[in-house]
C-alpha cells in the first residue's frame, strides 16, 4: 500500500535555480529508502517539503492517498504528528533534560495551554520511559542534554521522534556527525524501528556503503533531479559516478560485501 | 641571501592617516587648552591640595547629620525600589514585543517596525523621557517610573531580540516538525534556551537603572537617596554627609554584583 506518493514536486528558493525538478516517485509502508546524492542535490529540501516545513513551489505530495498541498493550519500540525523528523545536528532543546526533550515529540497532539505549561499526561510519561528504555538511555533520562555525548543526543532525537508515534520517519543524515561505531548504532536502531514497529524510514546519507547496507531502496538524485532509483543489489558503480557526477575512480568506494554476496 | 628591503608591518592608508590625525589634534588641543585656561587667579597646587582634603573628608569620615540612619537605608530602599520597579515594567513589556521582534519568530515586516520603533525609543536618553512624561505627570516619581520604564523596555526589547535570535535554529524546527504551535515552541524551546541571557541582560539593565534612579531623585525630584544626596550637597554643603551616602550606594552595588554572579552561576551549571 503507498504511505507516501510526490508527484511532479519541484520547489524554487526566491529565484534561484530549480533546487527539486520535478520529483515522483512512491514509497510503500513498510519500506526502507536511502537518498544519496551530491552536496547541494536537493536531499533536504526534498525531506522538508514532505512534512510542509517548507512550502512547495509546484506538485505535490500525497500522504495516505491525501493531497497535502494546501493544508490548514489545523491539518497541518496533525499532518506533522504522523511524520517524525531525524537531523544532523540532533536539535535538541540542550538545556532542558532527556525525558523534557522526548516529550515535546507529544507537542503536536496538545492543546496550546498544555503544550506551554507542560502538562504530560501518564500514559504519555509511561511511553518516553519504555522509548528510553529501549534505546538503553533509561540511565540518562534526568540528564541535562548537553551533557550527551552525540550518539546519545541522536538517539534522544531519535526517541522523540518515536513517541510521535509516526507512520513515516524522516532522517536527514542522522549520522554525518557521528563517528564509526555511534553511527553503526543509530543505523542499527533506524533498521530495527523499520523492522520490529513497521515503521517507513526514508533516510539522507552521505556515505553510499552505509546505504547499500542498510536500505532496501537508493534513490539517488542530482540537481533536484531523481537519477536513479533501485536496489542495493542492483546498483553499480557506473550509477553511482552518475549520481555524484564524477568520473569512474574519483570516489571513494567500497563494494567489497554486497557484491560478494550477490 | 639578505633582503635589503624595509619591511613594511602597517601600510598606510585611509584609516591610518584618519587615526594619526586624529590622535595629534587631540594632544595639539589639549595642551593648547592648558595653556590657556582662565583660572581666575586660583593656584593650580592649591586647588590640587583642597582636592584631596575634600576627598578625604567624602571618603575618609563619612559622617550622618541631617537625617538618621535608618531613614537614610529607607531613603536607600525608595531608590532601589524605583531602579527594581523600572526594571520589571520594562522587562515584562520587553518579553512580549521581543518575541515579535525576533526574526526567527516572527514576520519580518513587524520584527522592522518594532525594532525601529524600540532603536527611537533608546536614542532618546531617559532623563529626557522622563521629562517628556512630566508634562503630563509632573516633574516627580511617577514621570520618574513612566520614562525609566519606557527606555528600560526599548533597550530590553533589543537584548531580548537578539538572545532569541541566538538560538539555534534547527531546535525551533525540530519542534515545528513535530506538529508543536508557535505559542508551544516559544515555551519548551526558545524561553527555557535563552533564559540565562534574558536574566543577564536584566541584571545588566537593573544596574543601569539603579544609578538612573540615584539621579533622578535630584534631577526630578524622584525622591530616595539621590534625594538627599543632592540636599546634602547643594543645600547643606556636607561632604562627610555625602560620604556616607556614597557608601551607602556603594554597598548596595557589591551586593548586587555578587548576588548577580552567583544567580547566574547556578543557572547556568
Ligand atoms: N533556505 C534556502 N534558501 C535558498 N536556497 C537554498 C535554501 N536551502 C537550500 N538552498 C539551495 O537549494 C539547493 C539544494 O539544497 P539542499 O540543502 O536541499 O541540498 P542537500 O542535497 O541537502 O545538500 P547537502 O548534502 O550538502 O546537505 C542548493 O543549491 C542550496 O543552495
Ligand atoms: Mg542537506
């Protein structure tokens, strides 16, 4: 079943070029997409037009059959509540502790008197423990944010999204600014979510390899343009020069595991 | 090889030439104005000399004559009062148009008229509002509150702003992609990551209006310590009386520098 469908989206900054140029594709529940792409591609703006935090210049894009081009205030927030967002930069509230952070993901189901005094229901509560708990930072859950280190602090991000209770994940590279082992963490924890909550997962990675482990589906884009869209399996290293515009040798590449295997 | 050519560290060049200048007339005028003063017969030395005896006696001996003690920490209070009040008005004013001033929370075209109106709200200084607001109110403590507050919410307004604007934006769209409202985001994220610069800033602002309060207890007859300040310096002539005043605004000054400091500390461990 389609949880997501853009159709023909394109958006324009002001002026400038075309950053999206007429991008469609579809994305059933369930699934686990990539998107890599060169520096400046479009892979950001492409996440912010589907959760409206930009608007779009043309197209659109269908949530559970439903057009959500032009949406009410009201809409909106409940549209934002049933698509989590992960960032580079965590964005977390530091100052405030884990569990505060966790719960504002509850924000968008709130009344506005609630949300500002911070009034969290039980159940609510309940839910951040067990999502921390799964996550194994039940031992920071008082901590102070800026006291993580950013594994963690991803992995709060990460809760926060969760206890949204979303159908889709957003995540624009959740581990650019991670090292080796904390990323190979959040990736397991991003395969795990898709896998055990069926949750869909539609992530921004700068490093291919990561990708071709971890998605079922690389949609590579180029200028704002979709320049190919497929399996790990059958991606090559010729499609790849192609997404990043390069020359065969000029990137660094490691197919050594997949193709060994297929 | 050694190179024989000087090596120049600061080239000249327009703003240079401008700063020399500038510096050689400032001495040129200072000693020609030395020269040339009109000292009406009195010895420089002399004057020098009933400098330090009047220090001495403002500094060395304070001395309570005309009021008691007690009246003058009273008197003390009335102008911390004035400076404290001043500063709440103004800082509860401040917070609700700095929200609206902030370029991150609000429309641009308003965050313009604000913030122009709130930089022509401080170029006027505040001993000129408060006398603005006398016209109406009449020269005394409430013009004194009227245009304290004013400028204090003009200048807040602006600090306020900016310490918004210093937050990182990624936390305001973390938020506003889980579906929080404008009014949300303000409360969970903006306030709790700014409220330690709030509070400098109101610190900072208490200080200033603090000495504002001092001096228009002269100027506009505010009343409290500057009050009496000003008898006993132009009306009674006493400067042991005056010594014991200044001590007494220098305490209070200590006091709040250090309770500042530390608040501020265990805000931000
Ligand atoms: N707020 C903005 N205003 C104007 N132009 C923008 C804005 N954000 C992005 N752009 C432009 O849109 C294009 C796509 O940017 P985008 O951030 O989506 O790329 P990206 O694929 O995410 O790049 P990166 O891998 O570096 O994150 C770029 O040319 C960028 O300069
Ligand atoms: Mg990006």
């Amino acid at each position: 079943m389609p949880l997501l469908h853009i159709a023909q989206l394109s958006k324009r900054y002001g002026t400038d070029k075309y950053a999206l140029d007429g991008i469609e594709f579809t994305v059933d529940t369930g699934e686990f997409v990539a998107i890599i792409g060169p520096s400046g591609a479009g892979k950001s703006t492409l996440l912010r037009c589907i959760n409206h935090m930009i608007p779009m210049t043309s197209g659109d894009v269908f949530f559970n059959d439903t057009s959500t081009k032009a949406l009410p205030a009201h809409t909106l927030r409940t549209h934002r509540t049933q698509i989590g967002m992960i960032f580079q930069h965590y964005n977390l509230v530091n100052r405030l502790s884990v569990i505060e952070n966790v719960l504002h993901g509850r924000l968008g189901y709130k009344s506005t008197a609630a949300g500002v005094m911070g009034w969290y229901s039980t159940a609510e509560k309940q839910q951040a423990v067990e999502i921390l708990q799964s996550l194994g930072l039940s031992d920071h859950m008082y901590k102070r944010c800026d006291q993580l280190s950013g594994g963690q602090k991803q992995r709060v991000g990460i809760a926060r999204a969760l206890i949204q209770n979303p159908k889709l994940l957003l995540c624009d590279e959740p581990i650019a600014s991670l090292d080796p082992s904390a990323a190979k963490i959040i990736m397991d924890t991003l395969k795990d979510i898709n896998q055990r909550l069926g949750i869909t997962i539609i992530v921004n990675l700068h490093q291919v390899d990561v990708a071709m482990r971890y998605a079922q589906r690389i949609i590579g884009i180029n200028s704002g343009k979709i320049v190919c869209d497929a399996t790990p399996h059958d991606l090559t290293p010729t499609i790849i020069h192609q997404v990043y515009g390069s020359e065969a040798g000029e990137l660094i590449l490691d197919f050594g595991e997949q193709h060994a295997q297929a | 090889m050694q190179s024989t050519t000087k090596i120049i560290l600061r080239p000249w060049n327009a703003a240079t030439l401008i700063l020399r200048t500038t510096i050689i007339s400032l001495i040129v005028i200072t000693g020609y104005a030395f020269t040339t003063f009109n000292t009406r017969g009195v010895d420089f030395w002399a004057g020098v000399d009933m400098l330090g005896s009047n220090f001495q006696a403002l500094l060395l001996s304070p001395q309570l004559k005309n009021i008691t003690f007690v009246t003058m920490v009273h008197n003390l209070f009335i102008t911390i009062g004035l400076g404290f009040l001043t500063t709440i008005f103004g800082a509860a004013i401040a917070l609700g148009f700095a929200l609206l001033a902030a370029q991150n929370l609000a429309p641009r075209w308003l965050t313009v008229i604000i913030k122009g109106l709130t930089a022509f709200i401080r170029a006027v200084p505040t001993v000129l509002w408060v006398l603005i607001f006398a016209v109406s109110a009449g020269l005394g403590s409430v013009a004194a509150v009227l245009g304290m507050t004013f400028h204090s919410a003009g200048y807040l307004i602006k600090a306020y702003a900016e310490s918004f604007e210093e937050i990182d934006h990624g936390t305001i769209e973390a938020l506003k992609a889980s579906g929080a409202n404008w009014w949300q985001i303000v409360f969970q994220a903006v306030l709790p990551s700014s409220a330690t610069a709030l509070l400098s800033w109101t610190f900072l602002r208490f200080e200033i209006n603090f000495s504002t309060a001092i001096a228009m207890g002269a100027a506009a007859g505010a009343g409290g310590i500057g009050y009496d300040m000003f008898m006993a310096s132009g009306y009674y002539l006493n400067l042991h009386e005056m010594g014991a005043f200044t001590y007494a605004v220098l305490a209070f000054a200590i006091v709040l520098e250090a309770g500042a400091t530390r608040y501020k500390a265990s805000l931000s461990k």
